[in-house]
C-alpha cells in the first residue's frame, strides 16, 4: 500500500501537490470533526457577514482596502516599470490627454521616433481605445500614471462587489469580490504594469450589475450606469464589449417587450430607462466618431484599424490568411512585422493549437489558481441553475471570441471578469453542500479554495512575484534610470538606440510622450546618416547622446557614428 502511494505520487504533477495536501487536511477536520467544523467556519464567516450586509459601506470599504494593501506592499512590489510595446502606446494616450488634446500633430522627424503601436499619420496618436489611457492620465495629473492604475483596480473591485449584490446575497457578493481583490489587487500584472484589464472589467460589472436592478425596480440611475458600462466597453475593449453585450441587450429587450414579471408599467421604462439609455448610448457613439476623426481624419476609421492598415500584414482571427510582406523604415519593425508575427501563426492546425493552449494557459493564470481545481465537484450545479442562464451565455460567447483572435492576451477577456467570479463563487455554494457520509467534506474544500489563494498570493510578494506571467510586468528599469539621470542634467537631450542584428524585439526602447519639440529627454532610433544628419540638424541645440541596450544597457556615451551605417529599410 505505501509503496502504491509513493507511485501515485511520483506521477502527480508537482504543482498540485500543495493542493492536494490542502485539500486532505481540510478534509480530514470535516471527517473527524464533523459538528465542530461548521461552527468554527461558519464563526470567522459571521464576523465579514456584518459588513457584508451594509453594501454601500462595504463597497466602499473594498475600494480603500484594495489602495491600501497594494500601497503598503511596495517595499516588496515597487512601482511598475514600463516593458511592454503596448504600455508605452497607454502612456502615450494618457500624456496626450494630459496635456488636454486627443492627438497630437505629425513631427517632421517622425521616422527616427517611430514606435509600435503608434500611428503618425494623419496624427501622432495611440492605435487603442482611450479608456485606459484616460485611467493613466488622471494618475498623471495626480502625479504619476500608476495612480490611476492603482485606482482603476480598486474601482473595478468595488464594481464587481455593487454587480454581485445583485445577483447574490451579501456575504457571497462580498466573498466573490473580496477574492477579485486578492487575485488582481495584489500580484497581478493588472495593477502591476499600464496595460491589464482592470477598467473594461469594471464596465462588465456595471453593465451586469445594472440590468437585473433594472428589471427589478426601474430606476434612472442603474439605466445610467448600465449606459455607463456600455460606454466603458466600449472605449476599452470595443470587440469583445459587444459580444458581452449581446447577450444582455436580449435580456432587455425581453424585459422591455413585458415578456418577464416585473410591477413596472412600459409608461415607465421608457421615462425612467430607456430614454436616459438612450441619451448615454448617443453621446458615447458620437464622443467614438469625434475621436476616431480628430485621430484618424474618418469618424468611421478606428485608430486600431488604421494602424492595422499601415503596419501589420497578420489577420486578427484563426482564419485569417497573411497579407504580402510590407517594406518598413527600420529593421525592428522588419524583424516584428514579416518577422516574428508571420512566423508565429501560419494558419495551419498545429498554430490554432498552439495559440489556444498559449491562450488557456496564460488566462487560467489570470483568471483562475490551482486551488480552484477543487471547485469542479460543484461546477456542473452551476450549469444547471437557470438564475445563471443569461452569465453562462456571456462567459460562452465571450470565450468563443477570445479563442477565435490570433492575438489573445488574458486581459482581452477583461469584460468577462464579472461572470467568471460570479460562477466561481455559485460553484462555492454549491460545492459547500456537498456531504459525504454526513460529514461536511463540501463546506471544507469550500475554504481549502480560500485558503489556496490566499496562500498563493502570500508566497508572490516577499519573493517580488508580481504575476504569474512573469514577463507582463517586469520592464528594464536602465532605460527609466538613464531618462531619469538626463532628467537631472542641464539643457535637452536627445538619445539615439543602437540595436544589435540580434536584437529582443519585445524589448523597445524607442518611445516618446505628446510633447516631442518641448521634451527635455527624447529617444530616437538610429537609422541611415542621411535620416541621422536630418535628425540632428533638426535638434541642433540638444546634446546627443548613444545607447546600445544589446551590449550594455546602462553606459551613456556621447554620440558617434558606426563604422558601418544600419541599413536603411
């Protein structure tokens, strides 16, 4: 027998061996214990219960406890630098919003300054949405864009909490978000860089938190917060905000059509619902049509779209094919674009596959812990509770566009996070009534669950793990330090990157802010010399200086051109 257990071991994955430990321990008071555990549990759950029942406090309580946590760890997660292509296009949304304007004018020198994710023409803009960039932006003018990533997380905390409450009672809604709280308040790239998905996650939860309010009772205010939800969405994750939307847009329609029992008479839900929708629904579409056009010049082109257009030859979706092969200003851009993309999905089955595990495994990361494989058990309850109809349809719907992209980062599915841990909490419940020859082997695994997550994130701050994808939040601070030091020194300066042939294309270095004439510090890219020589008659009065992040990417030396030119592409 112990010889059977040592094979058994032997061939479990080592990673689920802390649950499964876990899992038996609570198992074993449940069964030796089987009146004692209820009380004890059911003892530590009273004492969040108060609270839990005064909601309004309790939203607002989640929403400070969140700041404060994430503040008092930073000894051990300090301030996130920026590492990511896409971080820097954020920023450079929130500079310009800072400064008061959507876009910025096309600089002359544009081709020395040109970056990913950034269009240049007809304006010097970021290709996404502004919703995270306004988030970054408000951090910035309170004084560093963090700020507003810090807020925006608890924001969307409290917003799940407020969603929850209307699907479930108080102290399962406060349970559900209080695990939000620990799974993207913490140690997660969401609050650890400029680019997770905490705000299109809040504008899930107000659009789901709204409709069943409304439904309900009718009010003014959750058709304008339903409309804000909508607005978020939109302006944060525009594709997958609709298809979450679908769903819910049926809902109302059966809603507004008398098809459910509501004491509402239809005089009222077009006074006090729908035209108040209405109205937030029109000025979202025309706030996105005036800025696509101050963007892109076409109040129907997205600025995404436009950049898609002039850069990119991959599909967005599995059954894309490549377009030909596109001449670029520089070898990074050659390399990333008919390089990397094109050689990283060639639409044959073995790349769905690849992408679809990569895709899975970075999202069950994000979304879900090891501990919440003891959840199964109850899983299937959920799929069968018909209060859970119309979240089963979003989280399927949702999951269905998210596997169908090429490009699936975990915060593409943000919308979703509200369902996720709405069916994730109900699995609790319903995990907790399972008994197994009396005893309350449920109720147990239900805190194992707890207990798992919280044990996780507890071992992810004092060893400085600020996600479980390591690389989403973890940028060079040498090229922060070395902006910083030129910060410091008299006059303006101007940095020219050198790249080596083998170059780590996800490790850019060539970004700017709004401000390119006025800026104290900029980064060029170094191109031909005919580019260079325009480039530096054109900033005659700054002093130049080289940096070559592929051989030492702390020394600042004073410019000299190669002996042998980069080609010009």
């Amino acid at each position: 027998m112990i010889e059977f257990i040592h094979n058994l071991v032997k061939h479990i994955p080592l990673v689920l061996l802390p649950v499964l430990l876990v899992a038996f321990w609570f198992s074993l008071l449940a069964v030796l214990l089987p009146r004692l555990t209820p009380r004890l549990l059911h003892a530590v759950e009273n004492t969040l219960s108060g609270l839990a029942d005064r909601r309004t406090l309790a939203v607002l309580v989640l929403f400070l406890v969140v700041i404060g946590i994430r503040l008092a760890i930073l000894p051990q997660l300090p301030v996130p630098v920026p590492g990511i292509h896409d971080e820097y296009s954020y920023l450079l949304i929130a500079d310009t919003l800072a400064h008061g304007r959507l876009a910025n004018p096309t600089h002359p020198m544009w081709m020395s300054f040109e970056s990913f994710h950034v269009n240049w023409f007809p304006t010097y803009s970021s290709k996404y949405p502004p919703g995270q960039g306004a988030v970054l932006a408000l951090g910035q003018l309170l004084a560093h864009p963090w700020i507003g990533v810090i807020l925006s997380v608890a924001a969307m905390c409290a917003a799940i909490l407020w969603m929850l409450q209307a699907w479930l009672p108080a102290r399962w809604a406060f349970l559900g978000a209080a695990v939000v709280a620990l799974k993207f308040g913490i140690a997660s790239y969401w609050i650890n860089s400029y680019w997770g998905g905490a705000v299109a996650a809040a504008g899930g939860a107000l659009v789901l938190g709204a409709m069943p309010r409304i439904a309900r009772r009718a009010r003014t205010r959750d058709a304008l917060l339903l409309g804000l939800g909508i607005a978020i969405l939109a302006n944060t994750r525009p594709y997958e905000g609709l298809l979450f939307c679908i769903p819910v847009a049926g809902w109302f329609l059966w809603w507004f059509g008398g098809k459910t029992k509501s004491p509402v008479r239809p005089h009222t839900r077009i006074v006090r619902v729908l035209a108040p929708l209405a109205v937030v629904l029109t000025l979202t579409i025309g706030f996105i049509g005036y800025y696509n056009w101050r963007l892109t010049g076409n109040a129907l082109l997205f600025p995404y779209a436009l950049n898609s257009r002039t850069y990119r030859t991959m599909g967005l979706f599995l059954w894309d094919h490549p377009k030909e092969p596109l001449e670029y200003h520089n070898r990074q851009f050659e390399d990333f674009y008919n390089g990397w993309e094109r050689e990283d999905y060639q639409n044959t089955w073995n790349d769905v596959w690849k992408v679809s595990a990569e895709k899975l495994t970075r999202s069950g990361s994000t979304y879900f812990w090891w501990g919440a494989l003891l959840l199964l058990p109850g899983l299937p309850f959920v799929f069968f509770d018909r209060k859970m109809r119309v979240p089963i349809m979003i989280f399927l719907l949702g999951t269905a566009a998210f596997l169908t992209s090429i490009w699936s980062f975990p915060h593409y599915a943000a919308p979703l996070t509200c369902v996720i841990f709405l069916l994730l909490v109900q699995a609790i419940r319903h995990l907790r009534i399972i008994r197994l020859g009396g005893r309350p082997v449920g109720l147990a695994l239900s805190w194992a669950v707890i207990y798992l997550l919280a044990a996780d994130v507890g071992f992810s701050v004092p060893h400085h793990i600020c996600d479980q994808l390591d690389w989403a939040c973890k940028g060079d601070p040498s090229r922060a330090a070395i902006g910083e030091k030129l910060s410091q020194t008299p006059g303006k300066h101007l940095i020219m990157v050198r790249y080596e042939e083998d170059h780590n294309l996800h490790d850019e270095w060539v970004y700017n802010g709004a401000e390119i004439d006025t800026a104290k510090v900029l980064w060029a890219r170094e191109l031909d010399p005919v580019q260079n020589a325009k480039l530096f008659a054109y900033f005659k009065d700054r002093q130049i200086w080289l940096v070559e992040p592929d051989t030492d990417n702390t020394e600042l030396i004073p410019y000299q051109a190669p002996q042998t030119a980069p080609p010009h592409m």
